[in-house]
C-alpha cells in the first residue's frame, strides 16, 4: 500500500485563506461577494476538513497495513454536537482561522453559529459515546464507531402554551459538509422469511431465505485527535432501497407501489427514536438495530479484515462493544455469519463469537432492560431466534449442570422471558456472549452485580467489572469554556488538555486571592456570555449577579424534576405567604433544559408545569426579581457549551440507586459549579473526589430506598407531616399557576400525593434543607469560589481518557498504536 499522497494545505492564514476561497468558489460556486453565511460556513468546514484529509487518510492506511486490534464500537445514538470548532481545535487552526476570515471581512462567530448540531441520540448513552471515539482519536487507539445516520435526529422542542410540541429536526436540509458517502461500499441487508436446512456434501447445514432487503450506505465522519495528526472514522449507515426491490414491482407497472416499497425500505434510517429509558417495542426499532448492527459485522469482516483471513484469531483482531442492548443482535449475526456463511462449526464459532463481544449496561430501571417478543424476531430474523434458542439451550445445559434442577433459577436466568409472553431478553443474551460486561459507574456496577445480574455475576465470576464514565475535556472545557481553558493554561501550561489529572495542580491556586478573583471574573464573565446567548436565541434574560442553579437532562420521573420545582415553588410560597422576608431569599435563576419522550405523558405534564410556574413567579413583584425560572427550550450539546460553564450550582438529584452514572454531573464539576446531590451513580465519586465540604449532600441511600420501599412508601404521609410541603402542593393544586383551573396539574399532583415512585416527597425535607446550607455557603463568595477551584482541580479523574485508559486495560487490550 502506497503512502497517502495527500498533502495538507499551508498552515498559514494566506495558505487559508485560498484554500477558503476555493472552496467557496468552485465547491459552492460563489463568489465571496455574492455568497450567503450558510456558503460561507459550508466552505470554510470543507476548509478545516482539508487539513484533516492527509491525517485521516494516513490513519486509515496504517490501521490498515498494521491490521493491530481496534475497537468496534457499535452504538444506536452518537450526540455529537457542532463539528467545525472542535475541528478547528484539533487541527490547531483556531487562530488562524478566525484571521483569515476576518481577512475576508468574515466574523468566524457567525458562521459558527451556523452549524446545525447532528443530534443523532437521546440524552446521556448518546453523548458518551461522542465523548468516547474523541478521546480514542486523541490517545491513539486503533478504532471505528459505527451507529446509525437517522435523516432526523431527536426533535427539536418548541413550546406553545408552556406545553412541549415536537418538530422535525432536519438537520441536513442545508446540506451536511462533515459526511463522506461510499455507495459503492453498500451492504444488503435481509429480513423476514424462513430457514431451510440442505444437504453440504454429507453435512446438514442451515440457510436462511430471506423476503426482502434494503442496502446499508456507509457514511464516513471524520474524528479528528487533539493536535495529534490522527484521525479516525465514525461510519453510519444509511437505508437505500436495493433495485430488485422496486425494479420488480416498477415492471409489473405499479409506479405507486414502487414508491411506497422505496419509502417502507428508506424508512430504516429515517428517524432516531426519541425514547429514553422504555424501549417501545416497534418493529421499525428491531429493523434499525439488526440494519446497523449486520452492516457493521459485515464491513468489518469484508472490507476491514484482508482477504482469506483466519477468524479463529479474530478475537485478536477485533473488539465490539455493545453500547447498551440496542446492538445485541449481532452477537447472533457474527454467529451466523461464521457458522451459514462460512461454514465454521458451531462450537469454533461460538468461541470466537465469545472472546469477541463485550457489554455496557446503562441503566438499572427494569423497564428499560430491552426485551423483543418471539413472534417479532422470529417473523422478521427467524434464522437470528433459532441460533439464539441453540445458545439458550447450551446455556441453560450449563446452568443445570452447576446448579443441579433448580429450575427457578434457571427461568431467572433465561436468555427467553414467558412473561407476559415469549421474548428474548437482550441483556441476558448479552452477558452470555461478552468477554466482560460492565456497569458505568461504582455503584452502578454493584447494583448490577448485587441485583440485577446477581445471578449471571454468580455463575461468570470475573466478567463483570466497572468502568466510570468520563467526559471529553477538548468539548467540555477547552472549547466550551475558553476563558476557564486560558486561565488554567496560565497557571499549568497546555498539557491538562489530554493529561487531565494534572487539574490537582490547581488545589494550590485555590488558596492565592489573585487567582480566586480571576476565576470568579471567568464565572461572571460565562454568565454574560449566556445572558447574549439566550437573549438572542429565547429572548431570556440572566442576571449576572444571581447564583446560577440549573438542572438540565432529559425529562423522567427518576431524575425528580419536580423535586427542583417544588423548591422553588417552596421559596415563591414562602414570598407570598409573608413568611420569609425578601430580603432574605438569596437571589436565584434557576435554569431548566429538557426534553421529553413525546409519548410519555407525565414528564410532559411536568414540563408544562415548570412553565407555567416560570411564568407567575417571574411576573410576581412581590419577587422583586430575586427569583427567575428560566427554561430555554431544545436543549441540546450546543445549549449545553454555553449553559454549563456559567453555572454556580449543579443539580443532580436523582432517587439513590436509579441513575446509573450522570455526566451532566462531570461536565458541571469540571467547570467549577458546585454539586447538591444525592448518593447516586457517579455522584458518589464526584463527592469522593472533591470532598464533603465542596458538595452538598441530602437525601436517602440507596439501601435506605429499599427500606422504605419494603416497609411500605406512602407518600401522603410526608405531604401530611410537613407543613412546608403541603403548603407548595397546595399552592400548585389550587390553580396558582394554571389560571384557577385545577385540573390541569391534577395528574401531577395525584401521581405525587398516591404513587411518586421515585420518592420525590420522601426526600423533600432533606432537598431543602441542603439548599438552605447552599444560600449560607454562596454568601461567602470568596470561600465558594474556593470551593469551586477545588471541583475543578479534583475532577481530572473524569475525564474520558480515563475512561478509555479502564477499557483499554480491563476489557479491551487494544494499545494506542502510532
Ligand atoms: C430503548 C429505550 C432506551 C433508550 C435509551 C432505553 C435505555 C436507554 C439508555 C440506556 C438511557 C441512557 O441514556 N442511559 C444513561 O446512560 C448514561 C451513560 O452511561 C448514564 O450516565 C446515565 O446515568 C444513564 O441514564
């Protein structure tokens, strides 16, 4: 193989400049006087993506020629966010960049604000894997993501009335510079049918007929290293409607059903499932996930491998990591493959199929453990549910074996559920077929050892571990907040940006009152910065002298938004009522981002709720403006950059035992907010870290959940002996904030006063009281401030890399390799 012959353009502002210029002129076919901001960004990111192209080449060539284990990360969601400035970032153009445009009369601000984010996941599962292929290019590792190109990402969210209303989210409608399409390196991909067995000169061997296909387009994205000269692919798959398709039924002349045929077949790829933690049981869903995950075993075992390649070493070769249940089908895909298509034995296969896969589970909410009905998977893969029946039954002889008849044990532990019907249990199906398995963060892990797998922990000691989750420091501090960034490259030089631990080098600075006044200048200075932001985009106003306390995730029960709210609602009671004095109510904006599955009922009804009381108390003069409820909507990676580092205070306030790690948690540390929390996922850590002084913990443990939950939880009980409490969900039942009309938060109020699974009510008490040692705390600035540096300086450990260096070591053994 030859070297890439492709050269990088001058890296020089003249050399950008042409280089800009060209790419306006002959790839848009604009003059600069003539062209539009959305040629403009569109030429400068082809701009940034030639100076990539020499590296990413050269990358692929040598992963290629060395043929060293690398990871395949197969994930449904990556929430990547914008892609031009951490481009820019990586390659180390930023500066010159921002010079040549302004050469052209351009501010490089503007068209950054151009760029549509690809938001091609939910929430926190999504953007940890964004998070994980970025500190791979940056450390190294030989690796390919691959997922899912939906034309529509998750919705964007409006508000009519308060009230959540979805809209398409058309990100590629201005055309999407980042993606490299190769339809000449398509895969078919097959459904439905039946299996038949035949005679393989003397051997009886199983085929599969399938009734229909659709094509699998890879599109290749560029993940650039941090200053490192690497660049790895991230390929997702497109759904193409495959010609025998539609040319059959075209001449049979019915152009209509042709038409519809191409639609059902493109249908695949069209939309992400804005489900977070209930999996729907759809078939489009299975469809998705059996179309990536085949697409991408057979990439890797046709295009990646070389030809002739011997598969009893692939589990030297190769990885696949399974981010979550959603890519499990192809653990019997690779089986088929190596047993139908290549003619291995089955034992020989399931072997390598073995030392091949590994497994993250995140979550420990039963009603997301990902189950598919027999009938579906066997009408749509019915070769796939007979291999996995085999594996079943092997499985189940070995359970037996071990534990003698007992047969409870053995229907607990069943990769087949029979209730309430016959389904395949996708995480069972898993941890049976994965190298290693994994919880997310320590506790997460545990419970998952103790709890949900504690029979399967038993019966494979050794495969589960933990891996904490980490963010990427490049996104979520150094281009996110630039000014924090500069500070701490004064202070440190520039080597924390992919050494994080060396953050613990600040601890010192947090005791020099020079130092503490610049950070605070930074806290203030974001804070600005957000109020520009939200102004122009919401027309929101925040105040830079208020604390800044903000809960931003997605919506569900679980995470208690309205534990958030019934503080506020709390604080504005106590206003109006003339019990607390105004001059005592410390000064807050808090700031809400959510969004909610379109089809979960209550969260919506929460989100209108926060909204309408926004609205009175913002609007109430009795409140004097020292209380603002802000609730940008369509929160979302790019909100996120602006949001995070202006805030003071982090909330995270889950029920103990039910968020399986946060990172929303990591990035608000990281950038200085102080946590209040619960004991829960990676917030124990977090307050591990940064000690107790520089966190404000409440609420119950988990094993104080399981108390209350085995004794009996009656959350009227609470609302009864609190006065405090009754008094805020009385103000909200009465109509406060619904015009009069008390039945508009009625589900709400009755699902907290007769159901409140998560606790919500239980945990009052204790919420408030650790908000009142949060006023106490804030008003001693200077010792906040303090307390802030030393969340950032102790917070190295959750960085990405990180996270990447426990995979590498416990799970993967792929080394950085150039
Ligand atoms: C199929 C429906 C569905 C969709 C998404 C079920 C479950 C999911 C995910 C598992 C939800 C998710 O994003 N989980 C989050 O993963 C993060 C990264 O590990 C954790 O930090 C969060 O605690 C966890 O809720």
């Amino acid at each position: 193989l030859a070297k890439a012959p492709v050269t990088a353009p001058p890296n020089t502002v003249d050399g950008f400049v042409k280089q800009f210029l060209d790419n306006l002129n002959f790839g848009q076919g604009v003059a600069l006087s003539a062209s539009g901001v959305n040629d403009q960004y569109l030429a400068l990111a082809r701009t940034v993506r030639d100076y990539l192209m020499a590296r990413w080449l050269e990358t692929v060539r040598r992963q290629l020629v060395s043929q060293a284990k690398g990871v395949c990360y197969l994930s449904a969601e990556y929430l990547l966010g914008r892609q031009l400035g951490n481009s820019l970032l990586a390659t180390g153009l930023e500066d010159v960049a921002a010079e040549a445009l302004a050469e052209c009369g351009i501010d490089i601000a503007d068209l950054r604000a151009q760029e549509v984010e690809p938001g091609l996941g939910n929430g926190g599962l999504g953007r940890l894997a964004a998070c994980f292929i970025d500190s791979l290019a940056t450390m190294s590792v030989p690796s390919i993501g691959y997922g899912i190109r939906y034309e529509y990402g998750i919705f964007r969210q409006t508000f009519e009335d308060g009230q959540q209303v979805e809209k398409p989210d058309r990100w590629l409608s201005m055309g999407s510079p980042w993606e490299f399409p190769h339809p000449e390196a398509a895969q078919t991909i097959s459904f439905g049918g039946r299996t038949e067995q035949y005679d393989d000169d003397g051997v009886t061997r199983t085929r599969w007929i399938p009734d229909w296909d659709v094509l699998a387009i890879p599109y290749n994205y560029m993940v650039p290293g941090y200053l490192n000269g690497r660049v790895n692919t991230l390929r997702l798959w497109s759904a193409q409607a495959t010609k025998a398709f539609d040319l059959r039924i075209f001449n049979a002349g019915d152009y209509a059903e042709a038409v519809r045929a191409q639609t059902f077949a493109e249908n695949i790829s069209k939309v992400l499932y804005p489900e977070d933690s209930t999996p729907q049981g759809k078939e489009l869903r299975l469809q998705q996930q059996y179309f990536f995950a085949a697409a991408s075993i057979a990439d890797f075992l046709d295009v990646v491998l070389p030809p002739d390649y011997d598969l009893t070493k692939l589990p030297d070769r190769a990885i696949f990591q399974l981010n979550d249940t959603h890519p499990v089908i192809a653990v019997p895909e690779l089986m088929r493959q190596l047993v139908d298509v290549r003619g291995l034995e089955w034992e020989q296969a399931w072997e390598i199929t073995q030392g091949c896969f590994a497994y993250t589970c995140h979550t420990l909410l039963p009603e997301a453990l990902e189950v598919w009905s027999v009938d579906l998977l066997g009408r749509l893969l019915p070769r796939h549910l007979e291999i996995i029946y085999r594996i079943n039954e092997e499985f189940l002889a070995a359970v037996r074996e071990r534990y003698g008849d007992d047969e409870l044990r053995v229907r607990n532990m069943s990769i087949i559920g029979e209730h309430p019907e016959r389904s395949v249990r996708m995480a069972h199906l898993a941890t049976v077929a994965s190298v290693k398995v994994n919880g997310v963060a320590e506790l997460h892990s545990q419970l998952l050892r103790e709890k949900v797998l504690h029979d399967f922990h038993e019966f494979y000691p050794g495969k589960f571990t933990n891996v904490t989750n980490g963010i990427t420091p490049r996104r979520f501090l150094r281009l996110a907040n630039k000014s924090l960034s500069e500070l701490i490259t004064d202070a440190l030089g520039p080597g924390w940006v992919t050494d994080l631990d060396r953050l613990r080098e600040l601890e010192t600075y947090a005791e020099d009152p020079e130092f503490r006044e610049r950070f605070a200048e930074v806290k203030a200075s974001n804070k600005r910065r957000l109020n520009r932001v939200l102004l122009e985009r919401d027309g929101l106003e925040v105040d830079d002298t208020h604390m800044l306390d903000v809960m931003v995730k997605r919506l569900h029960e679980y995470k208690r938004q309205m534990l958030k709210l019934l503080h506020i609602v709390t604080l504005y009671d106590g206003i109006v009522s003339g019990r607390v004095p105004i001059s005592e109510v410390t000064p807050r904006t808090f700031i809400f981002g959510a969004k909610a599955a379109p089809g979960y009922r209550i969260a919506k009804d929460i989100i209108h709720l926060i909204n309408k009381v926004g609205s009175v108390v913002n609007a109430d003069p009795a409140v004097e403006g020292r209380l603002k409820v802000l609730f940008p909507p369509n929160y979302n990676v790019t909100l996120a950059e602006r949001i995070i580092p202006a805030a003071d205070l982090s909330e995270q306030i889950s029920l103990a035992g039910k968020e399986a790690s946060g990172t929303g948690n990591m990035k608000f540390a990281l950038n200085g907010a102080l946590t209040i929390g619960t004991d829960d996922g990676a917030n124990v850590e977090i307050r591990q870290l940064v000690g107790d002084d520089h966190f404000f913990l409440f609420g119950m443990t988990e094993p104080e959940v399981e108390e209350l939950a085995a004794k009996g939880y009656v959350p009227s009980d609470f609302y009864r002996a609190d006065p405090n409490l009754r008094s805020a969900i009385d103000l909200i039942a009465s109509g406060a904030f619904s015009g009069g009309d008390r039945s508009v938060f009625e589900p709400v109020i009755s699902n907290l006063l007769y159901n409140d699974r998560f606790m919500v009510l239980a945990d009052y008490a204790a919420y408030i009281a650790a908000q009142e040692r949060v006023d106490a705390a804030y008003a001693d600035a200077d010792t906040w401030t303090r307390s802030a540096i030393l969340n950032v300086a102790r917070c190295g450990f959750f960085s990405s890399d990180r996270s990447m260096r426990d995979y590498i070591d416990r799970i993967w053994h792929t080394p950085p390799s150039f």
